[in-house]
C-alpha cells in the first residue's frame, strides 16, 4: 500500500488494490461512517504537480467529480465524495462488483453478440442521460446568469 494511499484511513478503511493505470490507482475500501463498500480512484501525484500538464489534470478531475456527482441512473457509477488537495487527490465512488471486460478482448473468448448489444444499449442509455443532464445544466446555469445579468 503506497504512503498516499495509507492518507485516506483516517475516512476510509482500505482494503485492496483493484487496478492501477497510468494516472490513477482504484482501491476497493469499506466507508464506517455510510456503512458501505466504495472504490476509491487515487491520482498519481506526479501527474498533478506535473508542470506542464498539472492544472489540466487538476481541472479535469475536478469536472468528472462534479458532473459524474451530479448523475443519479442505474447504468452510472455514483460518486460519493472527492477531494483535490495539493497533497492527495481522489474521487470516492460506489463499488461495483463483477469483471471487466479485458478477458473477452480476444478472438477466442468473444462475448455472445447478444451480451454485447445489451452492454452497449446500457451504456448508450447512460451516455445519453449524461448528455441530456449535461444540457440542461447548461442551459439551466445561462438562464441564470442572463436572470442575474438583466436584473443588475
């Protein structure tokens, strides 16, 4: 367990590691306070002190936690809490359990089409959902500003 990682036990009981990637490392850990499994998606602090990618990165990941926070649907993983700290930054989401989908990549161990189309109307489902809230977030947060801006 890395020394960031062991940071978060003082909200969070950590548990294991369930996948790392280029930017991130996501551990799987019990939440005493809400009594639940979450998944914790820790950022690799190189990537955020980088000079010249850094404030990208930090405002990228301040906008997933945001937007995705913002998103209640059944085919969307629901975030519970985020901080963007210059000493540690993560995204605490629901914990969802099963496999990913790297094992059927190969010719020889294919999904059935019938599995694929219902994983991929899923996500379309989802996508779609993001994109109407999205949009009406936007056209919300317009209507407000031109609301303040004529009133003043």
């Amino acid at each position: 367990m890395t020394a960031e990682c062991a940071a978060l036990h003082d909200k969070y009981e950590v548990r294991a590691l369930l996948g790392r990637g280029a930017t991130s490392s996501v551990w799987l850990a019990e939440d005493p306070f809400a009594h639940r499994e979450v998944a914790i998606k820790l950022f690799a602090a190189d990537i955020l002190h980088d000079a010249e990618h850094g404030a990208l990165y930090r405002r990228l990941i301040a906008t997933e936690a945001s937007l995705a926070g913002k998103l209640r649907h059944p085919h969307i993983v629901g975030i519970y809490d985020a901080a963007l700290r210059p000493d540690m930054s993560y995204i605490v989401m629901e914990s969802v359990r099963g496999e990913t989908l790297e094992a059927h990549a190969r010719a020889d161990r294919l999904l059935p089409v019938e599995t694929v189309i219902e994983i991929v109307f899923k996500c379309a489902l989802a996508l779609d959902f993001a994109a109407a809230t999205a949009s009406s977030t936007a056209t919300s947060s317009r209507r407000t500003s031109c609301s303040a801006t004529m009133a003043t």
